[in-house]
C-alpha cells in the first residue's frame, strides 16, 4: 500500500462521521442543549418575575419625608416629658442629634461596613439561603438597609418571596435615599422593647434620660435589644442583656469606636435602670391623662400617631414638690392609723441557707405586689417584737427596729390576730426615714387632692388627682364632688358685705337651738368645732376662729336665696348649693378645682379666671396648630367688686395670723398669705385652701367612701391639709419679695378695720344676735341637768327644716 493510501486510512479512523459516532457523545450533545434551553428559560423566568416584582415595590422615595407613627406627648411649659399615650413610644430625633456613642454601638453589632457596602451582604444572603433550605435558623446576614426596608414595608415572615422583595427595595433606597437617612431611619423605627420605637425612646424608657446622655454602657445594653426585643430587653431579662451589652462593648473596642480603657470600663459600670421610684420622675399622671381626653375630643384616633406635643402649663419644679408634698401628708396621717396587716402571706423555705429558692419565692410574692414610688414592698424573712429583717425583690436586707417598728405594734404583738400578724413569708411596705433608716408603712386607703394655679390668668401650676394613680384613675381635683365645711363660709362672708356687715360688725357667738317643731323631725343644737360659746365677737375674729354660730347668723340676716346666687359668681354651681342656711357651714359640694378657681377671685381683686392647663399644642415639626388665648382681668370677667375682694382678703389674712391657720405664717415666716381651713362633720373631709397675689392653692384628704378620719385635732383641715399646703408654698414663694395688697378705690380704713366708704362705722351692719344670751351654766330646771339654750327662729322651709339635720361642724 502506497503511502496516499495509508495516509487515508488514517484520517478516515480519527474523523468518525455523523452516523458512526459514539452514544454517549450524542448524549451529552442533548443534555446540553437541554440544559442551556432551562438556563435561558429560568432566567427568562426569573428576569420577568424580577421585573413584575420591582414594578410592585412601594415607594421608597417617601422615605425623603420619614413620618413614622408618633406619640401624643404631654410636657410641662419647660419641656419635661409628663406622659406619652399611643401603641408607639417614640422620640423622632434627626441623624445629627443622635450622639455618637449611640450610632457606634449600633453600627459596631449590626452593620461595622455600612457606610462602604450597596446595601446587601452577599455572602450573608448565601448563608441565609441555606439556612432557610435546611430549615434551621437563619445565620442572619441584614445590614442596616436591609433592615430598614423590611421593618418599614414588609413582613417578618422567611420567605423566599419577602426576602427578593427585601434585596429590591434595599437597591432602590440605597439608590434614593443617603446613608445618614437611611441610618436615621434606623434609629428612630426599630421597636426596642416595652412599646419604646427607635433608640431615644428607648434610652428614656430604659434609662429614664435623654439620648444625648447615655454612656457606653448604656448604648451597648439597647444596641443589643433589636436581636430580640422581648427577651434582651433588660427589664424582661437582664442576664441576657449584660451578656449581648459585653458582646457589642468588644466590637464596639474591635471596630476601634472605643479605647481599651473605655471598653474595660465600660464593661463594670453598674447599671441604674429606670423604676417607678426614681427620684427624678415627674408624677403628673392624672393631668396628663386629663390633657390626653381634651385632644381626644379635638383629633380623635389621630391623636396617638400623629406626633403631638402638647405644652402644659404646668411647671415641672411646682408639680414635683406638690406630688411629694400631698404624698408625705397622707403617709403622715397613715402612720397615725391602726396597722391592718401585711398585704399578703408567701410560702418560704424554712431557712435561709438555699438562697436561690429564697429569690424564687421572692420573685413569686411579690409579682402582684409592686414597688409604688417611695413604698417598697418586700418580704420578712424573720420577725420579733424589736426588730424585723425583710428582703426586697432585688436581695438588699433590710433590718428595721426602733422608731422603723412604731407603725406596727400591733402586728409584733403575741395577741395579734393571723392576719394582722408578723411573721417569716409577710408582704410588707417599707420606706426610707430622713436618718437613712428603714420604717415598716402600709398602703394608704385614704386618699388627696392638690391644684394650684395662677390667679392672675387661671393657668394650672401643679395637679394631684391622688395618692397613687396606678391604684385608681379617679381624678379628685376635677370629679370628687365633696362638701366644703368651713372652707366655704368665705363666700357667705363676701355676700355678707354687699348688705353693710365688716370685719368691726358684732356678731353673738351664742347658741341656736332649732326644736322638733321648727326643723320637721328631730330637734337640732349646732354646735363649735371646740363645743364653747364666746359670745359677741367682731366678724374677723369670728371667721379667724371659724365660729359656726355666727356663720348661721350671718346667712339669716344675708338671706339663703341670695347666698345660693352670689356664691355662682366665683363659679360654684347653684344646684349643689341649696338655698339652706347650711350652705354657712359647707354644706353643698365642691371640687378641689372650683375651690381654687373660688379663692383666685379674691386673690387677683375680683375676677374669675376660667381654670385651663394647656398652653399650646405642636405638630412633630414644631409648627403651633394651637396655642391658649391669655385671659385678661377686663370687666367681662369681674365677678365681685374689687372692694370685696379686698376686704376678704384682709379677713382671710387674719386666719394666718391668728386664726386656724396660724401655723402659716410661721412656717413660712411671711404675713402675704391668706386662705381658710375646713373640717366637715365627724372630720370626714379634711380642707385648706389658701393664696398669695401670685399664686392660689386648694388641698383636700378624705376617704373615697366617707368615713371619719380621726377625732384628735390632727385629722382636721388645719392638722391635715394645711401641712401640705405650707410645703408647696415654701417652694412657690421662695423667690417672691412679700407683697401687701394695695386698698382699691372705695374703701376706708377707720381704727385698723376696712369699711367700704357708704358703710362706714355705725352706718352699715354694727351688730348681730345680740339679742341673744350665753346660758346662764345655773339656770337649769334641776340640779345637776345642763342648761337649756333660749330658742332661735331662723325662716326655714320644710326642706331647709330637714337639711339642717345633715350640718357640718368646721
């Protein structure tokens, strides 16, 4: 064979044709030509959906104007937050007022690289999507963005779907939107726990302060919280918290955002959480939610996401001191009453020596029974007549004797009842004495009121509604209607010197005696507070001693009928003031509020002031949709002469100088002061309502439902109510030079007594009663028997005849 031959041959055997090649080439051909043809569709596929999906995407430039859901706020005219109502806690705060402590933190545990990266972490979405195809947990890979789009516009569901959603919108935000929005963004929407949104809301919740004054630590502890904010927040689990807190604190040293020295610091500092007795908190429970049912009114459901701030004014230093002093006086007068027994009765171990069990049944009794403000609850843990060893729910031992035990001698005693007895497993209140001791208390059942505002425009200054308002929402200054007592003979007094009567007029302090015959029913003697008869007196003696005889002389002569209308002109309502000569003695009912705006009119020379305590009200932005028209003391609102206002005034002064109230003025060592105790029959209803030109104040104790509070001069308007009022104006008044009221036109001061000048001495009302003897103490029908009273005849109706039953004493 020749050599073309052979070289054919050869060619022939490496170039097989079509027909003889092999079956798994022709295999391959086809799987890949199937292959490419699912390639292409899949992505076709893919590409279609991709664009179907991001035509569906919300929105993301509305980001540009971030408006998230926002609070109703109620602040005090300086600007303390008072209360917060809405499902969202949050404080929208711009990314250049976001101290970077805080941004540090953050960015240190979420996203270190988020300032470099496009948004979107592909090696963490690669461990996602495994995560999900293994059904086990994800290895999280979300950067700050990725967070943000989901929280903003999708759900939490681990889709497939939710997730190309999430990377879309991402793209689109990072290409709208700048880092510092994003970030901010960030910020303000993650929910941390306790219904607080984004980290201002969350360092005043957690920490009871600002942002801007967080620690390292601190901005460490709430960085964590987002991972899982119901179980890393450091209420619910602060274990847990301190380990993710130490954790970020070392990325945060890592990422070099802190020293080492800083780290190592950081890592000690205890933490001082916020709790509901915190010294610093202002207490302005019941006015808030007074102010948050005005704005109900006006906005409805758009008041709690809306972002409103709504100024008080009241002032967060006066509402400070008005809380604590109404609360020291009702804890005051709670020492004076019986113990009634530890509030509960816990299982304990038998002894001390397994202190983890000890902590469980700690934890256990005193879950329902909660710290409120000063009165810390804990548990004995041993207990003999001279001293008692407690435990709080945070371990501290507490060992009280002495003085600390005075309160509750009855439940040391061996006689004392199972209830009332204590003993190991006794949920007990204890409170820190002035000398740093501990005292053994009880939950007050009596309750308070305190209201203070400015008489020369009705701004409220300070409201209390009551002792403790996670107990009982009811308002006492606005919706507990009680009656007066001797408070309320003022009124009667300034109608009293429209027809002539002054401070110089004579009125007899001598008994009234009303028989069967006169009131209807049962015959009726009213008595003085103090059970004696002066006889004549001049009328400013008489209101200083607050005189009931001479009372219920003066509306005889003055009239019931026009009593019941002048008192309406200080803003008393006239159905609730019967036109009964016990309308002299408080028989007719009031709130602490109407007694407040009553004693204003005499305060600002005569008008009435209409009671308001918003002063204006903004959107988040600032801009003022509302703002309170000032009141101005014009002739529309006059309400009694100023001469009238002027005279009482001098005669409510006397009462702090000499008179029921005297205590006043030494306490607080300045004569610019007047006002007027109050006492109800039986003492139920405990009063003193009082003012300086600047300022008027009205105070009321009592029990909800009415029962005596004592029988000893302690449990009075003046042993009471008037303590609580000294401690507020020493802090109002401080500042303030004394101040005498200037005498208006019209009056006339003869012998050191005002008269107004068409009824001056012996022209007007000189004497009243005088008719009338004191009981000769021997003229009595048998030995031995107590002298009988001449008989009065007061003009009374039926009615009138019955209501004089029902009379107050002071």
């Amino acid at each position: 064979m020749d050599s073309d031959t052979r070289t054919h041959a050869t060619t022939s055997v490496e170039r097989p044709t079509k027909k003889n090649r092999p079956w798994w080439f022709k295999l391959l051909f086809w799987l890949g030509l199937l292959t490419t043809a699912a390639v292409v569709s899949v992505g076709a596929l893919v590409a279609i959906a991709w664009t179907a999906a991001y035509s569906r995407l919300p929105d993301v430039s509305s980001l540009q104007d971030y408006r998230p859901k926002l609070p109703l706020r109620v602040l005090t005219e300086d600007g303390v937050l008072l209360g917060e109502f809405g499902e969202e806690r949050r404080t929208l705060t711009p990314i250049k007022d976001i101290p970077k402590v805080m941004i540090d933190a953050v960015l240190a545990i979420e996203d270190s690289r988020f300032y470099s990266h496009g948004g979107v972490d592909y090696m963490g979405v690669a461990r996602s999507a495994i995560a999900n195809l293994r059904r086990s947990k994800s290895q999280g890979a979300s950067t700050i963005t990725m967070q943000v789009a989901r929280n903003v516009f999708l759900s939490l569901e681990q889709t497939w779907t939710r997730k190309i959603y999430e990377i879309l919108l991402t793209f689109q935000m990072e290409h709208e939107l700048s880092k510092d929005q994003i970030l901010e963004i960030y910020m303000n929407q993650m929910f941390l726990g306790n219904r607080a949104y984004g980290f201002a809301a969350a360092a005043e919740v957690y920490f009871g302060k600002s942002m801007k004054d967080l620690t390292i630590a601190e901005a460490a502890i709430l960085a964590g919280i987002p991972k899982a904010p119901s179980s890393i927040n450091p209420f619910d689990n602060l274990k847990r918290a301190r380990t993710r807190q130490l954790h970020i604190i070392d990325r945060m040293e890592d990422n070099g955002y802190i020293t080492k020295e800083q780290s190592a610091a950081a890592k000690v500092e205890p933490l001082r959480l916020r709790t509901s007795s915190d010294s610093n908190r202002i207490h302005a429970e019941f006015l808030a939610e007074n102010v948050r049912q005005l704005i109900y009114a006006q906005y409805g459901d758009d008041t709690y996401t809306r972002g409103l701030n709504v100024y008080t004014t009241v002032r967060a230093a006066d509402q400070m001191v008005a809380y604590r002093a109404l609360r020291k006086g009702i804890l005051d007068y709670e020492r004076r009453q019986v113990y009634r027994g530890p509030e509960a009765f816990a299982e304990m171990p038998k002894d001390n020596s397994d202190a983890k069990a000890i902590e469980e049944a700690v934890d256990d009794a005193l879950s329902d029974h909660r710290n409120n403000d000063e009165l810390i609850a804990a548990v004995v843990l041993e207990a003999t007549p001279k001293k008692v060893t407690a435990i709080r729910q945070n371990g501290e031992i507490l060992e009280i004797s002495g003085d600390g035990l005075r309160p509750v001698q009855s439940g040391l005693s061996e006689k004392a009842g199972p209830t009332i007895k204590l003993r190991r497993g006794a949920v007990i209140r204890t409170v820190k004495t002035p000398k740093e001791t501990w005292e053994i208390t009880q939950l007050p059942e009596v309750e308070g009121a305190f209201v203070s505002m400015d008489p020369r425009d009705g701004s409220i200054r300070a409201l209390v509604g009551g002792f403790d308002f996670n107990k009982s929402k009811f308002n006492h200054v606005t919706q507990a209607w009680r009656q007066p007592g001797s408070s309320f003979k003022p009124f009667i007094y300034s109608a009293a010197l429209e027809k002539g009567f002054n401070g110089a007029t004579v009125i007899n302090d001598a008994p009234l005696f009303f028989d069967a015959g006169t009131t209807g029913g049962q015959a009726w003697e009213p008595k003085n507070y103090d059970g004696k008869f002066e006889g004549p007196m001049t009328m400013r003696r008489a209101l200083a001693a607050s005189k009931n005889m001479v009372s219920i002389r003066v509306i005889q002569s003055v009239g019931a009928q026009r009593a019941q209308e002048w008192v309406t002109r200080f803003g008393f309502d006239s159905e609730k003031h019967p036109a009964f000569l016990t309308m002299a003695l408080g028989a007719g009912s009031v709130t602490p509020m109407q007694m407040a705006q009553g004693y204003a009119v005499f305060a600002n020379g005569g008008y009435r002031m209409n009671p308001f305590m918003i002063s204006r009200v903004e959107d988040q932005k600032g801009k003022v949709l509302v703002k309170a028209n000032a009141q101005i003391r014009d002739e529309p609102h006059r309400a009694i002469d100023a001469r009238n206002a002027f005279v009482m005034s001098s005669l409510l002064q006397e009462i702090t100088r000499s008179g029921t109230a005297a205590k006043a003025k030494v306490q607080l060592k300045r004569g610019d002061i007047y006002g007027k105790t109050g006492t109800t029959n039986d003492q139920i209803d405990a009063w003193f309502v009082g003012y300086h030109p600047s300022v008027v104040a009205a105070v009321w104790i009592g029990y909800d439902n009415p029962r005596k509070l004592g029988s000893s001069a302690a449990e009075t308007g003046g042993g009471l109510s008037l303590p609580v009022w000294i401690s507020y104006m020493e802090h109002a008044l401080k500042r303030l030079p004394e101040l005498e009221m200037t005498a208006p036109e019209g009056v006339i001061n003869s012998g050191g007594e005002w008269f107004f000048e068409e009824f001056t001495r012996g022209t007007g009302v000189s004497n009243l009663g005088l008719e009338d003897k004191l009981p000769d103490p021997a003229a009595s029908s048998k030995e031995g028997d107590p002298p009988k009273p001449p008989a009065a005849t007061p003009t009374a109706s039926p009615e009138e005849k019955k209501k004089i039953l029902d009379l107050f004493r002071n």
